[in-house]
C-alpha cells in the first residue's frame, strides 16, 4: 500500500511538472500552423482523426507552415519531421544521403518478404545491387527486351481485351487491367516468366500474383500499427495477418526458388532478364537472388498503373488535352507511315513530347509514392532550420509538394500540360522540386522503363477508344498503401472508334 501511495505520488508530480513546464512555464505561442500538440498524446489524437484524409490534411498543414516543414512527436518516443521543401529533400536525399538510410525499422517491417533486396537494404548491400541493376537498366539490350515485352502484351492482350468490352458493352475495372499489364511486365524484366495475368490463361501465375499482392499489402500493413509489437506477438503467435502473410510469403519464395534453381542448373540460359544479369555474379546466393528478384517485381509493380489510372481519369473530364495528345501522335504517325494499331518505336515514343508532358502532370498531383520515409542516424539541421534528432523519422511528402504555391506557382492545383513545355519540347523539372522518382543516389531504376511502358499503353488506347469512367466529375478515393491506388478501381465503359483517322494515312 506504502508503495503504491508513493508511486502515485511520485507519477502525479511528474504529470503536474510536465503540465506546469508544458502551460505555465512555455512562452506565450503565437504560431498557429503545424500538428496541433495535447500535452502526453503528441499529435496523436489529430493524425486519428485525419487518418481518412491523410494526405490532404498533411498538405494543408504543411502548407501553413513558413518552410512548409512540421515536426511531431506522438506517445511511445516517437518523433518525426514531415517536409515539403526541395531544399530540404535535396539535403536529406543527396547532399546528406549517408545520415538518412531506410533505417532498421523500415528495413524489419518488409524483411520477411523483400529479405535483403534492393527495395529493402542500405550500406553494402545496396551498393553491390544498385552498381549491378544501375548499369544493366542503362544499356540497350534491355531497353528493346522491354520495348518488345510492352509491344506484345498491348497487341495480343490489351487491346483485345478492350474491343470485346466495346463489343460486349461491358465495364472494366482500368485499374485492374493496368495492374495486371504491369504484373506481366515486370516480371518478364525480371526473370523472363510471363504470368499471363491480362487475358493470358493465367493459372500459374494467378495465384503467384495474388499472393505477391497479399504480401505486399499484409507487409506494409505492419507500418498502421500504432504498438508494433502487436504484430509482432501476432507473428510470434502465428494468427490472423501474421498467418496469411506467412502463407502467401511462403507461395512467392516457392515461385521464385524453382525458377531460379533451374536458371541456375543451366536451363534457359539465354535469357535477357534482370535475373541472368545478377546470375553473373557466383557470389549471389539463391535466395539473394530471390531478394533482388521480388525487390524488383515490388518497385515497377503497381506504380506505373497507378499513373495512367489517374491519367486516364482526368483525360475523362479533359477534352481540350485529349485532342492535343491525339493530334500530336497522328503527327508522328503519319509522318513515319503507319496506321493506327501498328506499334510505336522508342524514338517514336521519344518524340510524343505532349504525352509526356501531360503523364507528367498527372504524378505531380497524384504521384504513385506519395510519401516517403528515411530514418535519421545522427543529429543534424536541414536546411530550412528544422532541427532533426537522432533516430527520428523524416518523410518527404511528394503528394502535398505538387500542391505548393511555392514551387509550382498561384495555379498548382490545377492540371496543366502546358507548365511542362518549353519551346515545344519537354522541360524536365529539378527532381528535388519534382522527387515522383525518388532523387539522388537512389534515384528509382525504372524511371526511363516507365515512361515508355505508360507512353506505349496511353498512345495505343487514346487513338483507338474513347473511354466514359462512371463517376467522372467525383476525385476517386485513394487507398492509403505504399502506393497511390484508387479506392474501388476505376470502372470505365470502352467504345472502340470508327477509325476514320486512318485514312489521313495517304
Ligand atoms: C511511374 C512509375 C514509377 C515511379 C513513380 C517510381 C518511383 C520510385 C520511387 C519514389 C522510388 C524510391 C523508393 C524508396 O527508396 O523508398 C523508386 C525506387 C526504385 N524503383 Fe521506381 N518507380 C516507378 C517505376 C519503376 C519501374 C517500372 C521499375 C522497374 C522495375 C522501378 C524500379 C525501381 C527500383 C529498383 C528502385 C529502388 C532503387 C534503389 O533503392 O536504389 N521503378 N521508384
């Protein structure tokens, strides 16, 4: 009893010193902007309410901020800086790199699935992968082996899955179709296996995707638990979440391992894939091997269909942009005397420089990594005058930085090709100011990849259907996940077009 009571002495005059330093002792606040502060909670009760609107929420309060920077602490030691200034992304992305790794925290959250892959590494291990997979993605012969995987599946998939819709006047989920063109893709880039997810039979590969999908969404759940150590008594105990990541982990290493193990015995060796790439070195053990593979396949899986879903969805309610993507590829393609279905050429594609523009403009308002994360390994200051602490977290908040005055101007909310061209050609934008592709040394890999996927697939539909999305004049929803994916797909209705255009052919 004795104890007790001077226990609970003891806390209630800790709380009564924390309220008096906290409201009596504090200078009189004049600052009205940042995450609003309840003494022990942090921010908190605030990130809860505005868990459903996370990004437009961090947006505003971020753009109230002088520096357009906020700091925050939330109960448990927590505590993190969330920024939208190119200044101090330029800092903790390239000038400072080495003081802002993924971090262990990241690192354990993903391990089970993405183990020490490129996606889910620092230090060593990163470089070894990145100096591999910098100067594969650089070369030619990867480029045509993607150039021709995309040709094939718009031709032989896509495109047919498209007119029996039009034909059947049946509605599509855009989203999923794009979800599963880029599920195809990747992994033919990546091991040279074509799932047949769009419109091929798809039976092994179904359930290799879904379980790939599972285990993405089940791993990156792990970052909303408010106690971590739920899931981690969750893992320990093997239930719930813990058991169906477990499973469909379990499913994708098996996919993986057969078809590395009989890359290795030597069969199909002839192989343009990244795999074959990483074979070459005989220090890559197999399940490093996996590591790199499933790394892969997560970073070029859901982020290009991501853009072009919301591509297609603004083209829906903008006229005036669709006619001037139209007309600049009849320009190309008539000018190279081709008709409409026949595949574009890399320089072909090079020359749609609207198109660009306008994929562009898309993931400045709606970019498919909306935030990102790094830890902090040692104090430091950013550039702006935020001090940051050892073992804080520090996010650059991509989706909110297309949404400032500050960098993109009065009219950054609204959705404008045209700030993208200069003199008729394509500007590209200071990647600090524009970070949709990460920035610095690691810069993402597929960035080149996926502008020559999202153009192939963008200038093949628009010339051939007209598209009507249900909804079009309503801002689709948003899944909170790593990536940017609308709530409940996209329906669309699909008309194919009487092709009176071909006959500007003679
Ligand atoms: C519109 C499409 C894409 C966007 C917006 C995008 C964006 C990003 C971002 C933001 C990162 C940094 C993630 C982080 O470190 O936390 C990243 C990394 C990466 N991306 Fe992409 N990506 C796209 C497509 C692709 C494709 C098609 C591939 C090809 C497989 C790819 C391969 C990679 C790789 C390998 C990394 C890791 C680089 C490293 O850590 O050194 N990406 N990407």
């Amino acid at each position: 009893m004795e104890v007790f009571s001077i226990q609970v002495f003891f806390l209630f005059f800790l709380l009564s010193l924390y309220i008096y330093l906290q409201f009596l002792n504090a200078p009189k606040k004049t600052k009205n902007y940042g995450f609003k502060t309840y003494p022990l909670l942090g921010a908190l009760p605030e990130f809860l309410m505005n868990r459903h609107q996370f990004l437009e929420w961090t947006t505003k309060v971020l753009a109230n901020c002088p520096t357009n920077t906020a700091v925050f602490h939330r109960p448990g030691g927590v505590h993190g800086v969330i920024t939208a200034n190119p200044l101090n992304v330029e800092h903790m992305l390239k000038s400072n790199f080495e003081n802002y790794p993924k971090g262990i925290r990241f690192i354990s959250l993903l391990e089970d699935f993405l183990g020490n892959g490129i996606f889910n590494s620092d230090n060593e291990l990163w470089k070894i992968q990145r100096k591999t997979a910098s100067y594969e993605f650089n070369t030619k012969s990867l480029r045509n082996f993607v150039m021709e995987n995309v040709t094939v599946e718009i031709r032989t998939r896509l495109l047919p899955i498209l007119s029996k819709a039009s034909e059947t006047k049946r509605f599509l989920d855009l989203q999923d179709i794009l979800e599963r063109f880029a599920f195809d893709n990747v992994c033919k880039l990546a091991f040279n296996v074509d799932p047949g997810c769009l419109g091929g039979d798809g039976t092994a590969g179904a359930g290799f995707m879904r379980a790939f999908e599972d285990a993405a969404t089940l791993s990156s759940g792990r970052f909303m638990y408010a106690f971590p150590l739920l899931w981690k008594v969750k893992k320990f105990l093997q239930v719930g979440t813990e058991q169906r990541l477990r499973e469909s982990i379990v499913t994708v290493h098996e996919f993986a391992d057969k078809i590395i193990r009989s890359r290795l015995e030597g069969k199909d060796s002839d192989d343009q894939d990244l795999l074959s790439r990483f074979i070459g070195n005989e220090h890559n053990s197999p399940e490093f091997l996996r590591d790199i593979i499933i790394s892969f396949i997560l970073a070029g899986r859901d982020t290009t269909s991501s853009a072009l879903t919301w591509f297609f969805w603004i083209l829906s309610s903008r006229p005036d942009v669709k006619e001037k993507i139209l007309s600049e590829i009849e320009t190309i393609r008539v000018q190279n005397g081709k008709r409409i279905g026949d595949p574009f050429s890399l320089e072909e594609l090079r020359d749609m420089q609207y198109l660009h523009a306008a994929i562009s403009e898309t993931m400045r308002l709606y970019p498919p990594v909306p935030i990102d994360t790094k830890a902090c390994l040692n104090d430091d200051v950013l550039p702006d005058g935020t001090v940051i602490k050892k073992d804080w977290f520090i996010s650059y908040h991509t989706y909110a930085m297309g949404r400032m005055e500050n960098i993109w101007g009065k009219d950054c909310c609204e959705y404008k090709p045209e700030r993208w061209i200069e003199n008729g050609m394509y500007r590209s934008e200071n990647p600090f100011r524009f970070p949709v592709f990460h920035a610095g040394p690691r810069m993402c890999l597929g960035k080149d990849m996926a502008y020559i996927q999202m153009k192939s697939i963008a200038a093949a539909v628009i010339e051939k259907f007209e598209m009507e999305v249900v909804n079009k004049d309503t801002c689709p929803a948003h899944v909170l996940s790593l990536t940017l994916r609308m709530k409940g797909g996209l329906p669309v209705g699909v008309k194919e077009k009487v092709l009176a255009r071909n006959r500007k052919m003679s």
